[in-house]
C-alpha cells in the first residue's frame, strides 16, 4: 500500500481551455489529505476525480497569480453550501485572506465554518505546519510575484513487528504490541530483556514530495528539496525559448531536470507547459537528457509511491 499518492487536477498555465486545466493537485501523504494550489475549476475537477471535499482540512497556495488560486472562493462557497463545520486552513502569500474575505462579503456567502489563514512573508524556508504524521516547510522561489513550493515530509513511522520473533515469546501478549511498535523492549518474567530490534522490523523510509511551482532557475533550492522522493517542478518553456523564461521568470525543462538531477530526487513530474506547444512530449524528451526518471503532469493523472 503506497503511503504517498498525488492526483494531478490540473497543470497548464495561464487561462483555462477546453482541455487544459490551471495548476492544482491533491495530495495524500501517510492518510493526511491536501490541496496544493486552487486554479479556476479546481472543485470540478475534484468531483471528476473523486477527491472527498470532507477530507480536506489543509489548502496550500503557491502565490497570488490567478491560475492558482482562483478556484479557492467557489471551494469555499461550496464547502459553505455542504454545511461544513469543521475548520479550514488554508496557506499562503500575505494579501490572500484580504482578497478571499472581500469576495465572500461582496458576494454575501457566508459559511459557517473558521477559516484560519496562515500568510507567509518570508523569503527563507520554514516550517508552516506539523502534525503526529506530516510536516510542510516552504521552498522559497523566485517568480514575478512572492511565490514558494512547498515540501511535504512523513514523520518517522513505528517499526513493524516481527510476527516469527514474537512467537518465539509466549509471554509476549497483543497488548504489549503498541509499545513494541514504538520501539520499547520487552522484559520476560524471569528477568531477560528482549532487544526491541529482534522483535521488529524496519519500517519504511519516510517520503518526501516537493512542489515547485511557478519559479525561474533557482538551484539554491536544491539543499531544501534534497533527496525528495518525487519532485513536481514548473516547465513552461523549452529551451528554444530561454529568453522568455528569464523574462517572465519561468523556468525551461531542462533546468527542472538539472534540479532533479542536483537534487537526487526519485522521480520528476514536469508541468504548467505553455499553450504555444503543441506536442508536450518535446518536454519529456528534452528533460531527459540531463534526468532520466521524467514524467508528464497531465489532468488526472495519480503517481503512487
């Protein structure tokens, strides 16, 4: 059972078209459940990809250019209309809860629930969220406006036990298992301590996804993204056309693949392609030529890890 899985809801730039969705993504990491970026028709694209609207508790919001986060009021509004309850964090640039709040007041959709916004000023990497099982810190970027991806990480999970091993400690009891699992050792009744790692396995590497999202060249992140087990990272341009991405501060395939590359990251997912290429496979092909593990971001795709 994957313990990392992303559902691409969307991933081209600027305007939506008929088969071309702006940027969004759900996330599930180690039974947390997240929305990276909201562009327009982000809670259709849910629907169609069966993502449960209850689940999200989490928003994340790369910067404040309108093909990411658009979506957000109608996903606000209609968690409104669902009656939900519970609360809402949503993660972002400073200026978004000034912007969600006039279009719900304007608009009188008055919902029930707390949005509790989490605005980020900093231009260095930091830790914006933590719970028993996940950590997100930002990965700061360089765009035309205040932008950052973010790093989503698994804690450390309990070590498994070792049904064989176990059986060979009659005293050993289901209720003891918990303590086991937390890496705790077993004392017997005649006094033997019992090594936790003889009744235990390793549990499995902890993964890690990285989100880069609208950001020129910028190699300095590559520290922060160090090791990632899949890496999502903005190509609008091939390299035919570099001096359009330094312009709008966009980066080409083949830098991602050398971030990927620096970077030692599992896989590469490329994405936000500009609508002047015809053939998206000319991303994959130039990108690996520096990386070789490259795949497409396309609506409705889901990478599992």
């Amino acid at each position: 059972m994957s313990s990392l899985k992303l559902t691409i809801l969307g991933c081209h730039s600027a305007t939506p078209r008929v088969n071309a969705h702006p940027t969004s993504q759900y996330l599930e990491i180690n039974n947390k459940h997240f929305i990276i970026d909201c562009g327009e028709g982000t809670q259709r694209q849910m629907r169609k990809y069966k993502v449960g609207f209850s689940k999200i508790d989490q928003i994340f919001i790369s910067h404040l250019h309108g093909d990411h986060f658009f979506g957000l009021i109608g996903l606000i509004s209609t968690f409104g209309i669902l009656n939900r309850e519970k609360p809402l964090h949503i993660f972002g640039p400073k200026g978004l809860k000034e912007v969600t709040l006039l279009q719900l007041r304007v608009s009188k959709s008055y919902v029930k629930f707390d949005i509790i916004y989490h605005e980020l000023t900093s231009k260095n990497s930091e830790l914006i969220y933590e719970d028993e099982k996940v950590t997100v810190h930002t990965i700061p970027l360089n765009h035309r406006v205040y932008t950052n991806g973010f790093l989503f990480s698994e804690k450390q999970k309990n070590r498994k036990l070792n049904p064989e091993m176990i059986q060979q400690y009659p005293e050993i009891e289901t209720c003891d298992y918990h303590n086991i699992k937390a890496g705790k050792d077993v004392q017997l009744q005649n006094g033997e301590i019992v090594k936790n790692e003889r009744l235990t396995l390793e549990a499995a590497k902890p993964k890690a996804y990285a989100f880069c999202s609208d950001t020129a060249f910028k190699p300095d992140i590559i520290p922060i993204i160090k090791g990632a087990d899949l890496l999502y990272h903005e190509a609008t341009f091939l390299e035919d056309r570099i001096d359009l991405a330094k312009k709008t501060k966009h980066s080409t395939a083949m830098e991602a693949a050398k971030i990927a590359k620096e970077a030692g990251v599992g896989k590469l997912v490329l994405g936000h392609f500009s609508s002047r290429y015809k053939n998206e496979e000319l991303f994959k092909t130039e990108a690996e030529t520096i990386f070789n593990n490259v795949t497409l971001a396309e609506a409705g795709k889901e990478i599992s890890l």
